[in-house]
C-alpha cells in the first residue's frame, strides 16, 4: 500500500477496453489507486517488479506470455510479492485450475457487478482468498478430466479437519462450516489454520484445491 493506504493494483489485460474500464472504475474508488498497466504477462511481470503493486488484477489469456505463467513467476517471489486476483472471462475459460494451482489468491469473473470486482480486489489485498461464485463447477470438470486424485493424503489429517476441508472444498464460509458442523465459528478458524500448515496451503483457495486432490470433492456423475 501507499503512504495514504490505498491498495496499488497493476492491471494486465490484453484489450485496452478492458483496462481503460478498470482504471476509470478504481479511479473513482478513494482506497484503490492503479499503478500501471500491461497488455501481456511479460509485461505484468516486468512492471511488477518495477512498481510493486499489492495486487495484479490479470486476464489468463493474452500474447506473450499467459496469465498462468505470469502469475507462477509472480508468486515464486514468496510472501512478499504482489498477490494475483485472476479476472476473465467465465465461460470461455478452460484455465481455472492452472490459473489457482500456479498460485493464484483469488478468481473472478468479468461480468461480475463492478462493485464485487472492487470488493475482490480488497479480500485479495488483505491477503484473503477468493473464488467467485460458479467459479467451483469448471473446478469440478477440471478434475473430472484429469487424473484420479490421491485419497491416501487424507491421512495426515483428523476426521474433523476432513469434514471441515470438505466443506471448504464445497465453497462454505466459516459460518456455513460452524453450522454444518454444530461448532463455533473460532473452532472452524482453528481448524481452517490447521488445515493451512498441515497441507502446506498458502491460502483457502489452495484448500479448496487440496480438497479436489485429496478426494473428498468428488466430480459428478
């Protein structure tokens, strides 16, 4: 963030339409300020590096280089580097896995109201995580496709902690889980935690991901 606190974005699109729109929508919101712009991932990798922004707003397909490499070079910086927010186009995208696997902190899609587009920039920004609503169906056909998953790392975690990614793997939030579960929601956040350090998960939008690999979201069918 900068010294007012705005959160610094990086827009990366390869349609000048689409950037020229994000720019005049966060100029008009006082905590986002946009930092630069690229029309490739080369570019949003370079100017990265250059502007260090707090989030790179990044389409997946675009000349160059796509945005699933620029996104594993961007997160291969650690912790510390700039956290990605994938915005595409839904129902044209056949990437949404490659796009959350390579590190991703977050999904979603263009024809989202404008104000949920601005309201994930935020999450991703305070190094939450975010997968846009339908977003776990092409999740599901993803895995469906690809090779079976491996039950057996089930077993490096408890019987509730299976039950708890399940549920994030299904989307729940916290509340949803403490519901389901008849638990509080500070013992779904503990679990969640634990989840996190367990399976080495930078985020919930990796366990979302670990819950397809382990099995326990099963495509349908």
């Amino acid at each position: 963030m900068n010294a007012d606190g705005n959160i610094r974005v990086l827009l990366a699109d390869d349609q000048p339409l689409v950037r020229s729109g994000l720019r005049v929508l966060m100029a008009d919101t006082p905590d986002l300020e946009v930092v630069g712009e690229a029309a490739n991932g080369a570019e949003a990798v370079r100017m990265s590096a250059e502007l260090a922004p707090d989030v790179v707003v990044m389409d997946i397909r675009m000349p160059q280089m796509d945005g699933i490499e620029a996104t594993r070079r961007l997160t291969s910086a650690g912790p510390d580097g700039a956290r990605v927010l994938i915005l595409t186009t839904f129902d044209e995208d056949e990437h949404v896995y490659g796009a959350l696997r390579a590190g991703a902190s977050g999904f979603a899609v263009k024809d989202m109201a404008l104000d949920d587009i601005l309201a994930a920039v935020r999450v991703v920004a305070a190094g939450d995580a975010l997968i846009a609503p339908g977003v776990t169906r092409r999740l599901i056909a993803d895995f469906a496709a690809g090779p079976a998953p491996a039950p057996e790392r089930v077993a490096v975690i408890t019987v509730r902690e299976q039950e708890v990614l399940t549920l994030v793997g299904r989307g729940r939030s916290n509340s949803e889980i403490a519901q389901d579960l008849f638990i509080t929601v500070a013992t779904t956040k503990s679990h969640v935690a634990r989840l996190l350090t367990k399976l080495d998960a930078r985020d919930r939008v990796q366990l979302v991901i670990k819950a397809y690999e382990m099995g326990l979201v099963a495509p349908p069918g």
